[in-house]
C-alpha cells in the first residue's frame, strides 16, 4: 500500500477521505492542489504530512519563477508557508519543510536547487519508511507475550510513508507472534479507526475488534487490554504529547487500570522548542464535523459544537515514548532531547 | 413533551429512534408491540422503560384470558417476562413489572386485577414526573453558580415520565440561575446525546455545546467543565453505577481532573439485590450499532465489533447520588439503603 507517490513531476495520494468504501487517487502537479488535500483530510497523518508537504515543494519548485536562485527561494518560502499553515499542530510539516528549505537554501544554482528539493523530498519520504520499521522494532518489544493492544485513530501505512508507528509497532510485535488482538478505536469524529485502521488491519490478517471510543476504558477496567499504543502529532520537550482527541481520555484509563501507555513517533515529531503541551497549538475544526456523521445530520440544525482534533496527554501518564532511536522513558526532558541528537549525529 | 401517554386503552409514544428529524410516533393496544419499541429502542431511559412496561401489563390485562383470575395473572405473569427480558440491564423495568404484578395479585376479582393494574400503571408515570422534579431539585443545590456542567446520553424528558433525571438536575439549576451551559456528550453508538439531548436543550433554550464522547477529558483536563451529571440504569447496593458505555471514562477522568462525579436516579433504580456491579448484566448489542450509522457503512464490510450498551462505574468515583429522597454520598451501603426504605415508608 502506497498512501503516497512521486511520478517525476506529479505526486499521486490515495484519497483517504473516501476509504475503505472508495479507493480514489489524486494526482496533481500543482502543490495548491495538495494544501487543499491537507485541510480537507483528504491526506492525513503527522508523517505522512511531512512527506507530502516536502513534494508540495517539489511541485513549487518546477513552476516558472524568473530565473534567478532569490526568486526561487522566495517562491519555495511562500509555498512552504501555504502549506506550514494547512495544519497548525502536526510537528512533522514544518520539519520537513524547513528541512527542504535549507537544502533549496544550500544550492549554488536555480538547477541545483530544483533538483535538491525533489532529491530530499523523495529522501525523507524513504527514511520515513525506513524509520517506521525500525519504531516498529523498538516498540514490539515493549508488548508482552499473547497480549491486546488498543489503539487509536490511524497511524498505519496511511498516515505514514508506508509502514507505521504505532500501527507498525502493532505490526511487528504480531509478526513475532507476541500480539493476539488488536481493540482499534473508532476515532470521532472522522473515524479513521473505523475507516482507515480497520481496513489496515483486515488487509494484513491481524485479528481485531472495533469499539467506540467511549468502550475504551471499560474494556481496560475488565482487564481486555495488556498496552495502549498511539502515534503522536507533536511531542514537546518535556514528553507532553499532542495527539487525535481522545488520546488524553485512554491515557487517563489506562494509568488508573495499570496498563501501560506507550507513545510511537519519529523523533522528527519530537519539537524541543515547545517545552511543554501548552505551547502547542491545538487545531480547532468545523462543528459539522461533530454535527454531521458521515455526511448524515445527526443532530438538531443549529446545534453549537466545538472539534478540537487533537488533545495534550501530560508527560506523566505516558510509559514510554518509541523512536526510531529507541525507547524514552521519562525523565522525558533528557531522554528525548538525547533521542534527537542521536538521530541528527546519525544524518551527519 | 409527553414521551408517553396512555389513552385509555392504547399506549403513545414518541418514536425516539427517529428524533430528532422526524418527530412521529408509536401508538398500540399490543404490549408484544411495545416490547419491540422497547428492543428496538424506539423508546429508552430507565425510568421510562418502567413506565412502559407498565402500560405493557396494562394492556395485557385488557387481552382475553379466559375468565379466571388464575388465568389473567398467568397471561400477566407471561407478558411480565417478555417485557422483562426485552433489556436486562435497567433496574426500572423489573421494578415497575413487580409493583403491578403484586398489585393484580392482591385483586380480589379479574375486573377489580384489570383496573387495578391500569390505575397501577398510571401511578408509576404520574409519580415518576413528580419524583423527577424532586431529584432535579435536590440536585440543583450541589451545582455552584455559574458552572459548565456536562451530560451523557439522554436523561431528559424523553427518558422518563417528563422532567428527567441527571437532565432533570440540569433543568433546574438552570431555572435557578446556578447554570450558565451544559456539554452533551454526542454518545455513540446510538448518538443519545446529539439526537436527544441537543434537542431537549435546544427546546429548553439552555445554552449548550455538543462534543464527541472523546473530547470530554481534555475539556475537564482545561477546566471548562464544574460537574458531570449523568443517569442510571442500575445502581448496586454498594453505590456501584451501570449507566451508558462511557459513563465510567468520564467518572474517572472528572476524578482526575477534580470535578464532582454525580449520578441522578429515582431509587427504582436502586437495585439492593445486586451487592455490586459485578452483580449487574450488561446487555450486549448488535455489532451493526457501532459499524453503521443510519443504514450507512462506516468500517470495511466483515470488521468485527464489540457493543456493551453499557459500563459499570465503581462507587469510588461518585462524588453523590441524587434521588427524590435526598443526596446520598459515600459509604454508599448505608445511605442508599436508607434512602430506598425512606421512600417506600412514604407510599406506606
């Protein structure tokens, strides 16, 4: 499953807003067309944010810009500016980003920069997956023998370049045959649980029962569940981590029930310059999306509603944190900030 | 707003699976009828389930039997189970069954059973509207002025004779003054709080947001929420709470968060039998609940579902329980006790 791909000029996503009924495709060449797919979800997934938005510039980078190198970059740094501001919380769009800015920014000629920018743009979308499989090694052996995982919203294939972080950490503890059954969330408002994670998990063959989201913490209470595994969107320093709303809630059952909580992201999710949850920005989206269940009204017209996507889980609820660098655990203020620099020694 | 009504002979009832688009309603002379109304949820809410299957005796009583008063109690006794078996999980149901029962049992003739049962009847509907307002207003006292307060599903006017419960509560502190705003939980599967009790508030004119089940903690974890009141459906003699799958989530993150957990009930649902919640049978519903919505698919055909309609909360996370009879609080075992034999001392 490939949710992205880049066809020399053009990039072409799987329409995940239209899954698991509809497998649609969008290609364009124009990275407006992409920050639109961002805000409307059509593409989604702190990860594969980041890869998307390093084609974005890829695309930018081949529009007519004048011809000299400042143009360029001041027209890579308007491009990359539409697409920072589709999505305020994911951490992993600006590092990528500013990753490829810096490249454009290193090139000795207008050529250099066009071909540097799709260079790291394809680089950082391979090393994603490369990353992935190595989280998802770490983590798998953080679950215990025989054991149910509960996870929540999507962070498989489709919200990364195509392997995972918490959906690849269940992926590899069940190829060693260490996980049993997966309790996968059903993910209000946009069910990526239901949609995505579910489709996810049918197609790979690993055995799993879908719940809403307020059946979580009672299956813990009944002991179903040995270890939560969630992605994340944003990690500050300290280990408060920004995720799909909800995350909190299972964070909460799952220290009051004594099961382990884990946290699975690159480290390039990890942004030590918020020092803790509260300087993240938390995006607030349309009510509709609450009002409304897939495209159904289903409340009264006119009823107010609030849809914050994503919630802040305090360091102190989170067991431990995988990278492709390993396991954190806390004090997260050291450990993670030791994860960073050992994953930026090992790019040089 | 009548959810119920009882016309001579006939039961009416608003048909709450189709709320809040289409206001229709269920009227028949046919318990069997009723009893699906019941399976089927087009009627729900404890209290209101007693007074159903009340109405359900009541036109029993009415169907030939043959003659005999042997006769009539067996063909009571046969629709008592049916109704019975219809929800296991509301205390109501059961405790309305056994007062009419007892009080045809005690007729000294099937004319006096016939009339009795129906006056019987419609003393439990009268007398739970008046309950509702004495638990709203004992209640009301614990909510401090100004306060956000939120609520689960739906424990309004539709979920009881005709004030409600938990909503009952909220009502009157909002008559009060003592309320400035109250979050519905949306309550999937079934989405009790976006159809239902959106509409109550909307009715009502009490100024409301509705959110997804899941983004309750993080709005306690921000401070916005002063109290959470919800409903029962059975409370054991311990102060143990089944009530809707995610009232114990909600318990536990208000505990956290240092908001007052209060659960708003009559004592028929005070089940003294049940010593805890280990005790109460939590009814499973069909997994096509949580993987469609309307008709409309919302997961890969095949996943595999778990539906509990409902949780238990252990007592330990309940700051109080409001009855008609007062504000029980913790050890449960005593004050719940004291507050079932204070009100059957008062029907003497």
């Amino acid at each position: 499953l490939r949710p992205i791909e880049w066809l020399s000029g053009r990039v072409r996503l799987v329409d995940q807003a239209r899954l698991p009924h509809v497998e649609a495709y969008l290609e364009t060449a124009d990275y407006r067309e992409l920050a639109e797919a961002i805000r409307s979800l059509k593409v989604r997934g702190a990860p594969l944010l980041g890869i998307t938005a390093a084609y974005g510039l890829a695309l930018a980078a081949r529009e007519p810009s004048g011809g000299s190198l400042e143009a360029l970059l001041a027209q890579l740094r308007r491009a990359a500016d539409e697409l920072r501001a589709t999505r305020p919380t994911a951490a992993n769009l600006t590092w990528a980003l500013d990753r490829v800015l810096r490249i454009a920014e290193g090139a000795p000629s207008v050529l250099a920069a066009v071909e540097s920018v799709e260079a790291e743009a394809l680089r950082i979308h391979e090393e994603d997956v490369a990353v992935c499989r190595r989280i998802g090694a770490n983590g798998a052996s953080l679950i215990e023998s025989a054991s149910s995982v509960l996870t929540h919203c999507n962070t498989g294939s489709l919200a990364t370049g195509g392997y995972g972080t918490a959906f690849g950490v269940v992926r590899a503890a069940f190829d060693e045959g260490w996980l049993d059954h997966v309790y996968a969330t059903e993910t209000r408002p946009l069910l990526q649980g239901a949609r995505l994670t579910a489709w996810e998990l049918q197609r790979e063959g690993i055995p799993h029962t879908l719940i809403v989201d307020s059946a979580a913490g009672s299956l813990m209470r009944r002991g179903r569940v040995e270890a939560v595994v969630v992605g994340a969107d944003r990690i500050a320093a300290n280990g408060d981590v920004a995720n799909k709303i909800g995350t909190y809630s299972l964070a909460v059952l799952a220290n009051e029930n004594g099961v382990p909580f884990y946290v699975a992201a690159p480290t390039s999710t990890i942004d030590l310059d918020a020092r803790e949850g509260e300087a993240i920005t938390i995006e607030e989206r349309a009510a509709a999306e609450v009002t409304s269940l897939a495209g159904t009204p289903i409340a009264p017209e006119g009823t107010p509603a609030v849809n914050p996507a994503f919630d802040v889980t305090p360091a102190r609820y989170v067991s431990a944190i995988v990278t492709e660098a390993g396991i954190a655990r806390a004090p997260y203020g050291e450990t993670l900030a030791a994860q960073v620099r050992t994953e930026a020694a090992s790019h040089g």
